[in-house]
C-alpha cells in the first residue's frame, strides 16, 4: 500500500512545498506555444507589417484557423466573413492582435497528457472561456479598456490551478478527495499564477488580474474600473450555481458589482441569453 494513504495527508507540507517551488524556480510550468512567441516577437517589433505576422501565423494550420474564427466571432463579425489570415489580421487591428494571439494559445496551455486531471483541466478552460467572453462584451462599455486585453485577463484568470493540478497527479489521495483539492487550489492559485505570468513578462494589469482576481473586497488605487472588476464580474456571473460560494453571495454587495454597474451587468445577462457568449467560446477553442 502507498504510504501516503497509510497516513493523513499534508495539506500544509503541499502548499510549503509548491511555495518552495516557486520560491526556487522548481515548479513545473506549462510553456506558450513557440509559433506564439514567435509571432509575439513580430508584433512587437514596430517594422513589421500584417502581412509579416500573417506570415508567421500562418506557418501553424491550427494558430491560423482559431484566428479566423476570432475574427468571425460577434466580437469582430462584418457583414462577410473573412476567411484568411491576413484578413483575419485587418480586421481585428495589429495593435490588438497581440492580445488575440496570446488569447487563443492558451488552448494549448490547458492540456495535459495526463489522464488523472484532464477532465479538471477541461473544466477549467470552459470556465475561463466562460469568463473571458463576459469580460470581453463588459469592456466594450468603457473606453479606456481593450476588448482584447478583457478577454485574455478572463482566460489567465486561473492559470495559476494548472501546475497545482500537475503536482497534485502524483498524489493520488489528493485525486480521490475533491473536497481537498479544492482547497489546495483555492489556497494557492492566485500566488502561483502570479509567478507563472510574471515568469511569462505578462503586462502588470493582467498579473494583477491572477493575484487578486478572489480578493472581492480588494481596494483599487485607482477610480476607473480596471480588468479585475471585469474579471470578478465575469467570474461570479459564471458560477451562479448554488452549490458554489459565488453562487450564493449578493452581487449588489460586491464592490467591483457596484463599480462596474448593475445595469451594464444587466445588459451582459441579456446577452448571455442570446448566446453570444457561446459564439465567442467557440471562436477561442
């Protein structure tokens, strides 16, 4: 019999040593897809062109293909749709593809060869999915925010559950109590994934988004709603199941509710009944 369930688990001595592990720069961390980052490079570098990006996009059949559906989602839609890169590309801007690329690589992200947690992995990317469209439709509403920047803040959200959930395949008690895990992972996710984007030199507005994005009654430094307000919003609006704790609590009483405004928050309600939120889902996978 495995010693480990010939005795109480450890809480305490896993999350110790996942700290550690960040501490020290031995945590097990998904990478970014490398036809990503070498599109990123292009991007960011201000001699290039769309067509220079589309380019490199292109090398990859799959990158490519999520970019059109983006481009064809509500978010985008024209009155034709566009069906090559390059028009994907204009239509979208190069000043917010960067954000777009980096949104749709992060399918890659949440995957993993082990059989023990790829339904939590699974259900953690339909939920950050989830999450990014309603931040994506909210951010429409305030000038100062970027639809794209929205929309990858909803899906780096809970990045941080990814290596926890890679650590914890190796103890199988941990598997068998979801009750613990969940605990585990509440714990520890925010300050992981604020290592995890910090490690991936990701902008301060999205790390502050995995930092604190469980901290309701976090006080902003600033009066403009940011992407944490999104970001709460969207993620209390996607567990509104009973049996969850945000599912249960009363939003008119969350500051980032109060900040964002109820009846914008009304007006994205309306629209998850259309299923436009559905469509952007879609578009990300």
């Amino acid at each position: 019999m495995n010693s480990e369930t010939e005795q109480k688990f450890d809480i305490k001595g896993f999350a110790l040593q996942i700290r550690g592990d960040i501490q020290h720069n031995r945590i097990k961390l998904p990478t970014l897809p490398a036809i990503s980052l070498e599109a990123l490079l292009i991007v960011n570098d201000a001699c290039s062109s769309m067509a220079d990006v589309a380019r490199i996009v292109g090398k990859d059949a799959s990158m490519a293909a999520r970019l059109v559906r983006y481009a064809n989602s509500p978010l985008y839609r024209g009155i034709n749709n566009v069906t090559s890169v390059k028009a994907a590309i204009t239509r979208i801007g190069i000043d917010a593809v960067k954000h777009a690329i980096l949104s749709l690589a992060m399918r890659d992200v949440f995957t993993t060869s082990f059989k023990s947690i790829q339904i939590r992995m699974e259900a953690l990317w339909e939920h950050s999915v989830s999450v990014a469209a309603k931040a994506a439709l909210l951010s429409e509403q305030f000038a100062h925010l970027n639809r794209e920047e929205a929309m990858l803040a909803g899906l780096i959200h809970d990045v941080g559950v990814i290596p926890i959930l890679i650590k914890a395949k190796d103890h199988p008690i941990l598997l068998d109590d979801e009750a613990k895990l969940d605990k585990l992972v509440q714990a520890l996710h925010m300050s992981v994934g604020k290592f995890m984007l910090s490690l991936w030199n990701f902008d301060e507005s999205l790390v502050e988004v995995a930092a604190t994005h469980d901290k309701l009654d976090r006080k902003p430094t600033g009066e403009q709603v940011d992407y944490v307000d999104l970001v709460q919003v969207a993620n209390i609006l996607s567990h509104d199941q009973p049996d969850h704790r945000y599912g249960r609590i009363d939003q008119a009483k969350i500051p980032a509710f109060k900040r964002v405004g109820l009846d914008l928050i009304a007006g994205l309600k309306q629209k998850m009944e259309e299923g436009v939120e559905l469509e952007i889902g879609t578009a990300l996978s």
